[in-house]
C-alpha cells in the first residue's frame, strides 16, 4: 500500500498549476492526505475517479487551514478532529487565534488493521504567540490521541507537523534555534512522540542532512535546498517492520511544501 501526504496550500492553488493530478497518475497513491486544503468539499472541481474523499474543513474560517483524506481503500470510520474527551483533559484550546480543534486540522480514518491519522499542526507563529498553546496543550492533546487510538490498533499518522526535529532537519540550524519550527518546546513534542513509541518513517532509511519538505518563497531557498522537514509519516512500532520505503519528492512542485511517501504492507 502507498500513501502520500502533502501540505498543498489550497488546493484550487493546486489544481489550477496543474501539478496534483499528474502527481496523483505518476505516484499511483491509494491513499492520498493532504493538508491546508484551504477549501470546501466540491470547491476545487476535481475529479478523482476511484478515490473516495472525506473533508474536514473549518465551518467559520473559510478558506483557510484544512484537511482532507482521498483514499481508494473504503475506511470502516471516519473521525473529524481531536475528541473532546481528549482535549478536556488539557483545558481550553481556544486563543487569541481561535480554538484549533475547528479549524479542521485533525482527520482520522479507521481501515482493518490500522488507523491513518492526518494532521495539520497549528505554527507557533513568528512572534511565538502561538507557542504555548501548542507545547502546553495542542502537541499533548494530539499524543493522547494517537495513544487511545493505538490501544485499538496501531496507529499511522502523517502531515504539517510545523516544526524541524534535529538540526539535520533544516539547512540553517545555527541561524533558526529558538524561532518559531524551531524551539525547543516544538522540538520536545516530537521527542515525546519518540519516546512514545512512534517511528519517524523517513529516518528508518535515511540520515543526514539535504532532505527538506518545506522552503520559504525567499531569496530562491527552493531552488538553493534551503529548506525545512517539516512534513512526516510516522508508525507504531509494531508497523515498522511493514515499512518499506518512506521518500520525499522535492520536484513535485505547486506549493511551498513537497509530497512525501510511505510504501506498507
């Protein structure tokens, strides 16, 4: 089974430069996530025969933020955003910015033997505004879902977490330690899920440093690699063995983030 997932910022975006559909027929996905659709169900007016598609898309934020799952494998179950007897445990979610649990960023499907969770992470924002939020409660919140969810079966889950775990994980360590995808408070949230048991799909095959899913439309950072990983697939560890490939496909173009892969039994 092959699933993709791809922060596509807006997906009419997308779709209008042409580069989701010839993604789609060249990489032959069944399962496709995306995030920051930045769209309705049927607003983008794309045909995509054999997938079935399931949105969740902020009811008073209208084009913005989003997730969607287009899948070829009917899911037994579909649920949208993090349960309330999750978030309850950690206070409010709502900030200045709103409350992230509405703006469609969670999407969770249930198949057989596993369940695929997509996620858009909220950012910590330039100023860091957003930072308490997430370390405190969001990055919590998600774990504790993931782990209930694990207790039925193991768990997939992938997207836009807005944060680079290790300085191998960004072409600029030095220059961006304490910035917002780069603090230590968002770095400690991937550690956590390490420690949890998750894998990091694309680091059970590949070390180093060059290997980015995200890159600021500045100063030709794309065309230079000077980018971020931001953008995963993680597993439970009882799912590794499954893995066979997890990739990243910087040429995809359209949007500031790239596809990435997970090839599983």
């Amino acid at each position: 089974m092959r699933l993709a997932s791809w922060n596509v910022n807006g997906i009419r975006s997308i779709h209008r430069k042409g580069t989701f559909l010839p993604f789609l027929e060249k990489y032959q996905p069944d399962i496709v996530c995306l995030q920051e659709t930045k769209a309705l169900q049927g607003q983008a007016e794309i045909d995509l025969s054999g997938y079935e598609e399931y949105w969740n898309s902020p009811s008073k934020r209208k084009g913005y933020a989003g997730t969607a799952i287009f899948t070829k494998v009917k899911p037994q179950s579909i649920v949208l955003d993090m349960p309330e007897t999750i978030t309850k445990r950690f206070g409010s979610l709502e900030d200045g910015f709103g409350d992230p649990n509405k703006e469609g960023r969670v999407i969770a499907a249930e198949f057989g033997d596993f369940f695929l969770v997509n996620v858009y992470t909220p950012n910590a924002k330039p100023d860091l505004g957003r930072l308490s939020l997430r370390h405190k409660k969001w990055d919590p919140a998600f774990l504790s879902y993931l782990i209930e969810l694990e207790k039925k079966k193991p768990v997939i889950f992938c997207g836009d977490l807005n944060v680079a775990h290790t300085e191998e994980d960004l072409a600029n360590p030095k220059a961006n330690i304490g910035e917002h995808g780069f603090t230590k408070e968002e770095r400690e949230g991937i550690d956590r899920i390490l420690a949890a048991g998750f894998q990091d799909t694309f680091r059970m095959f590949t070390r180093g440093k060059g290997y980015y899913t995200w890159w600021s439309h500045f100063a030709n950072a794309r065309a230079r690699n000077v980018g971020w990983r931001i953008d995963y697939f993680f597993v439970s560890a009882s799912l590794a063995k499954r893995v066979h490939s997890a990739s990243i496909l910087p040429d995809i173009t359209g949007s500031d983030h790239c596809p990435i892969l997970l090839d599983i039994d």
